[in-house]
C-alpha cells in the first residue's frame, strides 16, 4: 500500500480540472484550465499568459506578499530588463527555478501531471480566459470544500504523516542512545538494524528476508508499503514502545521480546475494532479513486 499525495478533480462547465493538496492548501490544475482555451496546446496557453505584463505583476506580486524565501531582487530586475518588450517569455519552470516561487507549481511527472497554483493565482488565470469560466470555478471549488469524500482523504493523508513523525521519533532515540556507543563500521546498519527489531516484532522477518521472499514487489517498495491498516496501526504504536525501551537501556533482544508481546497483544484487540475497519474503508475510497 503506497502513500499517495491527496489528488481529486472537480467538473467546470463539462471540463474536468485536477486539484492537489499542498500543505493545506488547494492547487488547481492551470493546464486543465487552460484546455478549456486550447485542449492542443494547454502549455503554449500557460505560457502566454504568463509572459502578459499584467500576469506578471499580478503573480510576483502574489510572490512577494506570500513567499519570504522568493527572489524578490531577480523579479525586479527582470520587471525593467525584460517585461516591457516582446521578447519577455516566462514559464512554471523558470519561475520556480529561478525565483523560488511557490504559487506556481510546474509539471514533476511523478506527482503533478501538469502544471499546478495556488487558488489566488489560478482564479486570475480563469478570468484571462474567461469571466464565466472563473464564476463556475469558484463554484465548484467552494463545492469541494464540503465534500466529505474529499475532506476524509486529507484526514487519513494526516494520519500517514502522523505515523512519519513517529518514526522521526523511533530514529532519533536510536541516534541519541545507541548510535554514540558503534564504532564507525557499525553506525552504517544502526538504523536499518532498529527498523529491524520492529518488522521482526511484528511481521516475523527482516526486511531483506521479505524482499527475499517478494523480488517483485521489493522493485516497488518494503514490507511496510505493502502491508494492511492494522499492521501500520501496530507499527506506529511500536515505533513508540521501542524509542522507550531504547531510553531506558533494555537491551536488543529484551526490546525484541516485549515489542513482540506488545504486537500479539495488540493484534488481538485490535482485530475486529470498528476504529480498524473504518481505516480499512477509507483506504480502500482512496485506492479506488486515486
């Protein structure tokens, strides 16, 4: 089961537009709006409306106001060196690139197929094309905002980041107490060894046993993209367990015994939960609709 970054679309006047959750904010899809103007040539759109003196003053402005890291100094180069003429040309990429924008998000491939903005700066890109366009956007885009569908994946995108930030804490309590005491030959496999601990504990073999075992998921991912909701349940709650057991100087094989009591115990309990099987349902949507 892999960690997908909350995507979903909503329909304006018949034209479907892709929404990406950054942080927590709302990116909309400029390339799906542009083929509302040209369904051949979104990119070509983009770019026209980005190399406009006005849409240039309207989003480095955006910039300015919002982004404390952007290159304010390279903007106001460019706004008397380039701007004023017809050769000025601006793209997603050179804006990101070069003046570490954030309200625009060119195309990565992986995760944005296509180019994304912030709702400030797409609103102005749907009125350049469109007056109307721009009303049922902001229509559809307040839609989103309750709808409930929507709002569980943000929840359970915050619930796999929940689990990240335990595992920080499970690293760190390996740094802090048993990293200081390896030679330097032996902090090379500190951590890989603790995350060890824990998949024996609770899936029964190391992880080069399961890529062993599974050499076509393993091109993929590890025993923990592939395993259920209860299992991850189970592994956060251990992750914590042994950054405590670590703390307290238990040994490797005393941490092993007791977080493998832990994982049956909690196997147990945990198996018919309602809290589980809502878990389950939820992921399940998002597999369905990613």
């Amino acid at each position: 089961m892999k960690t997908n970054i909350v995507t979903t679309e909503i329909i304006v006047k018949e034209n479907k537009v892709g929404i990406m959750r950054v942080g927590n904010v709302n990116y909309i899809s400029l390339t799906d709006l542009a083929k509302y103007a040209n369904s051949k040539d979104p990119s070509g759109v983009i770019r026209n409306w980005m190399s406009n003196k006005n849409s240039f003053d309207y989003y480095s402005l955006w910039e300015e106001i919002n982004n404390e890291n952007f290159n304010s100094v390279e903007s106001h180069r460019i706004k008397i060196a380039e701007v004023p003429y017809n050769r000025f040309t601006m793209t997603p990429n050179r804006w990101k690139k070069s003046f570490n924008a954030i309200g625009i998000i060119p195309s990565s491939g992986k995760y944005s197929k296509g180019t994304f903005a912030h709702p400030d700066i797409a609103f102005e890109f749907a009125s350049w094309l469109s007056p109307e366009f721009k009303l049922y956007l902001i229509t559809e885009f307040e839609r989103l905002k309750t709808n409930e569908a929507y709002q569980e994946k943000i929840d359970w995108q915050a619930n796999r980041i929940l689990s990240k930030l335990n595992y920080v804490v499970h690293t760190d309590a390996v740094k802090t107490y048993i990293v200081p005491t390896l030679t330097e030959e032996q902090k090379k496999f500190a951590y890989a060894e603790e995350a060890d601990v824990l998949n024996v504990a609770l899936f029964g073999m190391t992880a080069k046993e399961w890529r062993d075992s599974n050499p076509k998921l393993a091109k993929e991912g590890n025993i923990r993209d592939y395993t259920d909701i209860l299992h991850l349940v189970i592994l956060n709650n251990l992750e914590n367990s042994n950054a405590e057991f670590i703390k307290l100087g238990l040994s490797q094989r005393e941490r092993l015994i007791k977080l493998n009591d832990s994982a049956r115990t909690q196997m147990e309990i945990l198996k018919n939960n309602n809290g589980i099987k809502e878990l389950e349902n939820i992921d399940k949507y998002l597999i369905e609709t990613k």
